[in-house]
C-alpha cells in the first residue's frame, strides 16, 4: 500500500516486520496469560530503555500529546511555576498544556529558529523564582534542534525544580540516560525511535514526580490521564496480575514488547552509536550537497531527523520528486520557515543503506529539479562517514 | 497465539481477516493521500454507522473511557447539574467523569444489580431540576442490561437535557439511530461491535452538543480530550486535506475504515437483526442448559452479551474447563455479583457457527464440572432459534 517506497519522516517510522506481525496477530484477551506476560514484560523494558531503573513506566493508548499532557495534568497545582526550555513548536504545545493545568508558565526562548536558549540565561531564570518543574524537548521535530538535556537538567534539579524531558523524537535514539541524568519524566509515542506504529503514551516518572503526584493538594482536572487510574494497573502487570480500568491496546502493547526487545537486543550504547553515526552520514551528506541546515551549528543538531533548507531556486514541490525517485521526506513544521526546509526522519531501525537510499533519491529529486549538483557527492559524502564504523 | 480459541468475551472480540491485515500492513505517513482518504472515508461512514447524518465523529486514539471523558470534559462546566441513569459499574464510571469536571450530579439507580431504573422515576427526577445532560449506558458489560435509550433519550430532550450514550458495548450492535432518537452525543470504543482491536476512542456528537460545546464560558480543562484541538483536524481529513496535531493511530484508522466497510456493506438493520437473533439463540441456550441470567427480564437483555449466573454447585472454576473445551469467555465485573455469573460476548463478525461452539464449550464445560446436564440440551435450543432465520 506505500508501493514499496521508503518511509524516511520523523515518524511514522519504518517498522521492523516482526513488530508488523504483532500488529497484525489475532488479538488476545487483555487477561488472557500470555497477554500479562508480555505487559509485564513491557513494562520492565521500558525501565531499561529509559535507562531508570527506579522508574514507574506508563503505557496508555493516545498519542505523544497525551503523554505530555500527563506530565502536567499530574504534576501541575493551580499557581505552580513551570519554566519551558523552548526550541521550537513543541514547546510552544507543552506551555499551552501546562497553562491548560493552571501553571504560570515562563519561557526562555531560543534566540532564532534553529538555536537553543543559552544555559546561562536558562539559569539565570531559575534563580528569579521558585519553579516546581521545567521541561526541555530534547529534539524538537519542527526544527531538527536536540537540546543538551542532560546540562539542562542538571540545573533544574540545582534549583529544585523536576526536570520533565519531551523525548517524542528522541528516546531509544539520542543519548538519554533519564535516572543518570536526574530526569523526573521522560515520555515518548511509539511511532518514533520506540519503533511502534502510533497510538501509544509512554512515559517513565521517576521517585520525585511520583512523590509529587502523591502530595498534591487539588484533584486532577483529567480523568483519562490521572495516574491515580493508571497506576494500579500498571502495578498489577507488572506483577503479573490482572486489572481493569480501560481495555489495554493488546495489538499495539504486543508490537511495543517486540520492539523494545529488539532495541535492548541491540544495547543501547550500541543504539545511541548507530543513531550519531547515520545521523553524521546523513548530515555529510546534506553539507556536501550544498544544503544549509535549520539548526545553527552541528552540536545541537539531533540524531533522529536532519532538516535541510531548500537550496536556492528550488521549492517544496522537490519533495513530490523526491518520493517519485523512491523515498518519503517530510515538508517544514515550524510557522516561521515552514516552506523554506523539509526534514529527514532516521530513527529505530534504520539502517546506513536506508541513508543512501534517501541520500540517493534526494539527489535524484534536486538535479530533477534543476539544482546543479554533481550526481553521487552527496552519496560519496554519506558513504565516507559510513565506511568508517 | 491464541492457540485456536475462540474469543468470546465482551470485547476485544473476534476481528475479521481484512481487519487484521490492515494492522499488519506496512505503516503509512499520516500525510500520505492514500491514508487522508482513507480517514476521510471513517468520518463519512462514521455517521452512516451511529445513524447520524447531522453528527460530528471525532477518532482519537485512546479507550472507550477517553470517549466518554471527551463527553464530559467538552459538556460539563463546574455547577453544572448531571443525570446518570445507572445500569451497573459504567453508570457509576460516568458519575466519577462528570464529577470530576465540576458536575452535580444525580444518579438514577436500578433498584437491583440487573434491572433498569423505572422510566418514571427518571422522569419524576428530571422535574426536580435544571439538568444540563443526562448519561445513559446503552448496554452496561458489567451486568448485560440494556437501557431503553430511545424512551429515555426522548425523555431527556423533553425535559431539556442534552442526551448521551454510552454505546461502548452496543454501537453496531444493538440498534441505535442517534439522530431520530435524539441523542446528542454517542460513544463507543474500537474493540466492541465495532470490530477493531482496542485503541481508537469514538465519538459522534449531534448540532446540540456542538453548540453547547461554543458556548463554553470556561476552558476545558483537560488539554488532551478537548475538541477546540480535534475539530480542526476531523474537519480537514473528512475535506481530504491534511491538518496535524497528535499523529493520528495509523494502523487503527485503516483498519477501522475496513471494518466500517465491512459492517455498511451488511447494513445497519441487517446487522442490528443479525445481532438479534443470535443472542436469542444464545439465551435460549443458556436457558435451556438451566441457568439465569443477570438481567431479571428477557426484554432489558443486552443482544452484544449474555451475563448467565452459573448453576448451583458450579463456580467460577468452570471457565478454565469452557476455556479448554476451546472458547474463551468471561469472569464477573460488577463488584456486587463478581464471582457468581460470568460473560459471554457476542457481538461484531460473530456467526451462528460461533454461537454453537460457544455453546457447545459452555455444555462440556458444565459437565465436566459436574453439572447435571443432557449433552446438546443447550446446542438444542440454540439451533431452534438459529434455524428459524
């Protein structure tokens, strides 16, 4: 149904096809014992792939919006001061979101598209007021933008603050090492470097947000989204018990537990090493086409997705030849340059010839276009980075 | 994986070959104009299926409960005064919602597990007060007792009530025509007659409640659940344009769009009659083999599940037996009765043939068990009623 063309955006991903038998095998009953078992089983992966072993995982049906939601829905009172790290269009979501719970919300910007705000004007917020949380988008997947979270959360927990990471388009693919790195929440959705078609919430709070949660004063004002629903549940499965609050997606918690067992098969040093290295041969191969980049220096460029401008003279109507030629490639997010830069997706499973397949149709799809390029340069840049490893 | 057994629980159900092969189907961009169709498609039949031409469906990844969270989140403003007419352990979920986002709320309590509130009790209730919106669980899966929702839909109008059903185990099944009835918002979830496996929280809301809906003076307070971010994006799919705010359930959707093909393509009175039948077929079984059932009355019986209490001298260990005579039902669910009756559900792709196995593992399970039962007693009866189509 995708005429065998290569699915390259940030998310949805290509999926491996033992995740897509999951998918697609008789479902189960949420209490039949095998069903248990591979949730149980979940559950504890996700400890370890989160990398925080003190961690109460969350995993409900929804998309990654509503794992954001859950953090604040939880964890904010009427009042309750959050500062967001913003890099992009999902900072601007998590503000809204955290609004939405009665925070008063301050952000430090970044000072262009395609920057991160400087740590130092980050602390220097922290020290004017008593913040209960911060959150940081550790990729933002409208700009292409990681932000250096573990620096990041080192200060929110100097100054008190739980430190809440939007790893949507990040974890299970960019370094994160949330108990290491003094993370509170980490959330993701399935359909990103977790390797899972969408429709999953994943979320790891750490002991101090579940303290927090514990202590709240007020009710929270989502039902759907309480943990005081969730967490028996999650509690039970991983017990190896059954109970009941909403039916679990058993197709999609299958796939997870496929995945997330593929993803621990790799290792995550390994994991994170081939995320960088692609990443890296990707970018090589961009720069020696001649495309500029949204973000604005190559350390605070992620690993899961490259997002190139349009070179000069060419448009978005490159992108209809760049799937002709083979490969799906995503437009712009981002309001302020939304038509002037598309974005590459490599996260899960890809692979160094999935980069030159995209590397080769992007190619294709500019001299197609009417770029001048020299056929291979791109391809010859990428390669050498990959003929490395 | 499932070994072969037949799923006959109230959901998940047993999902039709195409649907799980759109499962398991490679993953498209949720920009693809293929999968913009085919969620275009969803809306439009959406209405065809709860029988709602002037309806807005809203799909959105999540559980039945998040259906009915996004009722009472988007409905209720604090003081608001709330009806529940409450058939068992969902009537007392949607008084927890409702309460939740500030309703006062009356419930209107069956006077025995298995029966229904009288009408003219609600009725006496409704002239008490001013209520904004009265609940109705359309078949409540913890007792198999249906409401009269159209007596009481209309009811609700007359007294100036915004209606809303709870149809998660009954839309596609029992029949139900939202709009000549007066319902302003029905709900129901992926898993149940619907035919997909769980995941997808759906919803149909009437012009009324659309417009109670605007009228809102305070925010929603729960960010995820609240239409203000949804209308936008089932306006665009249903126009074929793309608009973005969580990643849509790709996977779900599609099969979804097979599964509500599927049912049109039986038509609705067709399906509602067929659902019938075969629950008659399986009460007068269960009749025939000498057990009764939770629903004190024949007319009040759900026709998407069967609740029989087990006989004397049997108890719940009689459903390991029935499981491995090759059919999977189910346990209790209401708290009061919990051990004391278990759940048959038949709803969706289910076939005459389905019945009579079910049957036929509930018979030698009974014997086995040491139930003083003629083998083909129950298959008997069954047959009678499947025999007069």
């Amino acid at each position: 149904m995708k005429d065998r063309l290569l699915l390259m955006i940030p998310g949805p991903i290509e999926f491996t096809p033992e995740v897509m038998r999951a998918m697609g095998m008789p479902t189960t009953s949420h209490i039949a014992p095998n069903f248990i078992e591979v949730f149980g089983q979940v559950l504890e992966r996700l400890r370890e792939v989160f990398l925080c072993p003190d961690g109460q995982p969350f995993v409900v049906a929804g998309s990654g919006t509503l794992a954001m939601d859950m953090a604040a829905a939880n964890l904010v009172e009427p009042g309750d001061r959050a500062l967001v790290v913003n890099t992009g269009v999902f900072g601007d979501r998590f503000a809204a979101i955290l609004e939405r719970y009665g925070a008063e919300v301050t952000q430090v910007q970044a000072p262009v598209v395609g920057e991160v705000p400087a740590l130092e004007e980050v602390e220097a917020t922290l020290r004017t007021a008593d913040y209960k949380l911060m959150t940081i988008t550790h990729v933002d997947t409208s700009t292409g933008v990681a932000a250096d979270v573990k620096a990041l959360a080192e200060l929110g927990r100097r100054y008190g603050a739980l430190v809440v990471v939007d790893g949507v388009c990040a974890v299970a693919g960019e370094e994160m090492r949330q108990q290491e790195w003094g993370i509170d929440i980490a959330l993701t959705a399935s359909q990103k470097a977790i390797g899972v078609p969408p429709g999953l919430a994943l979320l790891v709070a750490g002991p101090r947000a579940m303290e927090t949660f514990r202590q709240r004063k007020t009710p929270v004002t989502n039902y759907y989204a309480d943990w005081s629903n969730w967490l028996p549940i999650m509690e039970a499965y991983e017990a190896r018990r059954v109970a009941y609050f909403g039916t679990p997606p058993v197709n999609l918690i299958w796939a997870l537990n496929v995945s997330l067992g593929q993803i621990l098969g790799e290792g995550m040093e390994t994991r994170f090493e081939r995320h960088r290295r692609l990443s890296q041969a990707m970018k090589a191969a961009v720069r020696a086409m001649g495309l500029e980049q949204v973000p604005r220096r190559p350390e605070i460029g992620a690993h899961t997705l490259t997002a190139p401008y349009f070179p000069e003279g060419i448009d978005r109507s490159v992108l209809a030849r760049i799937r002709a030629a083979g490969v799906i490639v995503a437009g712009g997010l981002h309001p302020a340059i939304k038509d002037r830069y598309f974005r590459i997706g490599h996260m899960g499973a890809v692979s160094p010839s999935d980069i030159l397949t995209t590397v080769g149709a992007i190619e294709r799809g500019l001299i197609e276009a009417g770029y001048d390029l020299k056929p291979g340069l791109g391809l010859t840049a990428a390669q050498a980075v990959l003929a490395e490893g």
